[in-house]
C-alpha cells in the first residue's frame, strides 16, 4: 500500500500550512527531506557525531544555509549523498529532476538497499 511522503513525516509543508506539491523546491529544502529519509532508512544512525559548520566550512557559501536545514545538510554531506555545486552547496538554488534522482540513488545505495 502507497503512503504518501508526507506519512513518514519526510515532508511537513509550508509554515502557513499548505502542500504544494507542483513547486519547485530548493536544494536545501530537498537535502531536509533526505535527512529525514535517512532516519527512515537508519543511514543517520551510523553517522558519527560532527559538528554541522565543521563539516559545512569547505564550501563558499556554507554562510547561506538557513538556519532550519543546516543539521540535515551536514548530515548529507557526512553521509556521501551530496559533494555540491563546484564547491558550493548552492542552497537556495532550485534542485533539478536530475539531483533528486542522483541523490535519492545514492541515498539506497548507501543504505544498503539496493
């Protein structure tokens, strides 16, 4: 049976409680979905503790993380899943179709399910 994202808790909506499922997202915005399907696969489990700037300081604009995605970005990048944008994270920029499937392929792979 199909539960849709938001059943999983992987997808909250926006702060003025809407859905809207035909807009484009953000890079941040997706890097947070994947943090919480991590949980769901237990990926984050076996990430060792590091601290987010740490692991975030590498890249040019690690300074344009909001504040809200900054834990599942480092998360993403500690776990493999997203290396950036030419050495950026690009984080306010649209994610394309392209990403997403790149990075949910790693996300399985990494979680050992397929």
């Amino acid at each position: 049976m199909f539960k849709p994202p938001h059943a999983y808790q992987l997808i909250s909506g926006y702060e003025d409680g809407t859905f809207r499922p035909n807009e484009s997202i953000t890079r941040e915005q997706a890097m947070t979905i994947i943090a919480s399907a991590m949980s769901l696969t237990g990926l984050k489990a076996k990430l060792p503790a590091q601290a987010s700037d740490e692991l975030l300081a590498s890249y040019g604009d690690a300074a344009e993380v909001s504040f809200w995605a900054k834990r599942s970005i480092a998360d993403n990048v500690q776990a493999g899943i997203v290396a950036g944008r030419n050495g950026t994270l690009a984080p306010k920029a649209h994610i394309t179709r392209a990403e997403v499937a790149a990075i949910v392929q790693r996300l399985l792979v990494k979680s050992d399910l397929i």
